[in-house]
C-alpha cells in the first residue's frame, strides 16, 4: 500500500524550522544547562545574585536570548540561500536598544507613527522578515544590472524590508502574544480546569514560536495587579512533560550517541525551566513524541487546574524550584500534576517510539 502525503506544504514548513533551529540547538542546550546551574547555585546559597561572577554568567546566560533574532537571521537567510549579512544587519537594527527607546517614546517613520513592538528574544517577526527579504533580493536580482547588483541589491532591499517589518511583520507576533492572551483569560472566566489543560498542552508550540517569551510579561502583570498568576503553572508543567518525552528518546536511542547527548540535554535543561532543548534538539525531529508531551502536558494542566494552583511570585517550576511553590495556592496541584505529567509523557512517549510492524498490501 503506497501512502501519498497529503500535506507537503506542513511537512516542508515543519523541516522549515528544523532548518532554521537545527543549528542553534547546542548553543540552546548550553545556555539551558548554565541558566539551570546558576538557579542551583542560588538555592544551594553557594552564590547571591549580587555576586558578580553570577551577575556576568547570569548575563552569559542570557544574551543569546536576548538577541535571539540575529542568530535566527543567519540560518533564515542560509536556508533561503539569501544575503546573510543583509539579514544580520536586519535582525541586529531591531534589537538594538536605540530602537526600543524610540518606540517607546512614539517615534514616527515616513510620517507614520511606529508601533510599539518589542523585538528582543522574538522569533517570528525576524522569520517573516528574512522570507520577505528572499522574495524582494531575488526580485531586484531580475531587474537591475549584474554590474550595480553588489552594491543595490542589499540597500533597496533594506529598504523596502525595513519598514514593512516594523509597520506589520514585527506587530504580527504581538497579535499572535495578545490573542492567545485573550483567549486564555476568557477561558479561564470559564473554566479553570479547561484553560489551564489547554494552555498546558499548547506551552511546547508556543515555546517553538517563542510566544512563551511574549506571555512573560503577562505572568508578571497577573502577579503585579491581581496578585497571583497561573500561567507560569501551565508552563512548569509542560516542561516536566517535554523532560518526559526527551528521556524517552534516550532510553530508545542507544544505537545514535550524538541523540542521546541532546535527549539527555533536553531532560536536564526542562527539569531546570527551559524547555528550548528539548523542543528544537528532539521535538521537532519526533513530532509523535512531541504530540505525546504535549497530551501529557494537558493531564497535568487538568490536575492543577483542578486544585486552582497559582504562584503569588514570578517563579517558573523546575527540579530546584519547586520547594518554593509550597505554601502557595493550590500547591498540591503542581506537587501532583508535574510529576504525573513527566511520568506520562515517558510512558506515551516510551510506546510511541517502539518499531511499528509493517504490512504490505
């Protein structure tokens, strides 16, 4: 029997990111596992926040995903097969910090007012940028003359690119952020045990596009004006699902060493708080796998939707912050829901890994 793929354009957009991620993975999982040593060392007491040695690794820690969108630019534009550097340039004008001040301040571009977007640690509007870039470098490749090309491709090409992406590629990810927002509050009005499974299951697509990183701000205002957040809860508990499914792909992958160095990354860095590693080094590669954390990690959101578990500080669940959640709202929840939705994603994910018999017609 011949299976024909129905969906060519999912799977060319799903090997799509895997292009565009695949090469950032190890610096991923290398800033996951320094990010989680640092949190260890700060429980422990062996250092303070006010240590500069941990206030330079802390920073370490956290510059790539600050620029995150320059990193994206260069293997965008690789996998494009357009101009890197144009692409770099690009991703580098939108994070620097000159820009962000502008924005805030309501600056104006070609006498239109400049959104307010924020584009550090972003990664969809720096994508849509590069695939435009594509689009408008091959265009004024077909036009201009080879002998002028060098040198006016990149600069039209900036300029036409530029103020599209700070007038709508750049608001586009605050839309996606606002209304899976405005969907989760709405949800929650209505059921807290529906809305948090939910966002539960959906934490590791929304780590895949970064839109965790959107929500941040949002856990930080629940905490700052109604005094308690439930988003940081779903979000602990996707990753004790993600860590699930990376340490059932390395159980399964005895016969690939390199796989079992990122599946054993991934379960490290999730149990930590960032589940970057174990998204990009293993999901994206094992979708099954992937849907399975993602099952488990709506169990979960069920459990701790159901003992209404908040947090009353910004405190993300790991291995080593748990301790901290004790005494807060519905604590038993997490104490119970993340372990069961680790022990799920294994189990599932340990069955969906297993060789599948194949029958020929």
């Amino acid at each position: 029997m011949t299976v024909i793929n129905k969906h060519p354009y999912f799977e060319k957009g799903i090997q799509f990111i895997g292009d565009i991620f695949g090469p950032v993975v190890n610096i991923l999982c290398a800033v996951g596992l320094l990010k989680g040593g640092l949190t260890i060392c700060i429980t422990l007491h062996w250092l303070t926040v006010q240590n500069p040695t941990y206030q330079v690794l802390w920073l370490l820690s956290n510059v790539f995903f600050n620029f995150l969108p320059i990193f994206l630019a260069f293997t965008s534009a690789k996998v494009l097969q357009t101009n890197r550097f144009t692409a770099v340039l690009l991703a580098a004008f939108l994070v620097q910090p000159q820009l962000a001040a502008m924005l805030k301040r309501g600056t104006t571009f070609l006498g239109l007012k400049l959104p307010n977007t924020s584009y550090d640690s972003t990664v969809l509007p720096i994508i849509f940028a590069v695939i435009l870039l594509h689009f408008v470098e091959r265009g004024l490749k077909k036009v201009l003359p080879k002998l002028i090309q060098a040198m006016f491709v990149p600069l039209i090409s900036l300029l036409i690119v530029l103020p599209i992406t700070l007038f709508i590629l750049g608001p586009v990810g605050n839309l996606v952020a606002k209304g899976v927002t405005l969907g989760y509050n709405n949800t929650m009005a209505v059921s807290p045990v529906i809305a948090m499974a939910l966002l539960a299951g959906l934490f590791p697509v929304f780590i895949m596009l970064e839109i965790s990183t959107a929500l941040a701000p949002v856990a930080i205002n629940n905490i700052a004006v109604k005094g308690d957040d439930t988003i940081l809860i779903s979000l602990g508990v996707s990753l004790f699902a993600l860590a699930g499914m990376a340490l059932a792909v390395y159980v399964q992958a005895k016969a690939e060493p390199q796989l079992r160095v990122a599946a054993l990354s991934g379960v490290v860095t999730a149990l930590l708080g960032v589940g970057e590693p174990s998204v990009f080094g293993i999901g994206l590669d094992h979708r099954r796998q992937f849907v399975g954390s993602m099952l488990a990690a709506a169990v979960g959101g069920l459990i701790v939707g159901a003992f209404r578990t908040k947090v009353t500080a910004f405190i993300i669940p790991s291995v080593v912050t748990i301790p901290a959640y004790i005494g807060q709202p519905g604590y038993l929840g997490l104490m119970i829901g993340a372990p069961v939705a680790f022990m799920i994603s294994f189990a599932v994910n340990s069955w969906a890994g297993r060789p599948k018999l194949s029958v020929s017609f």
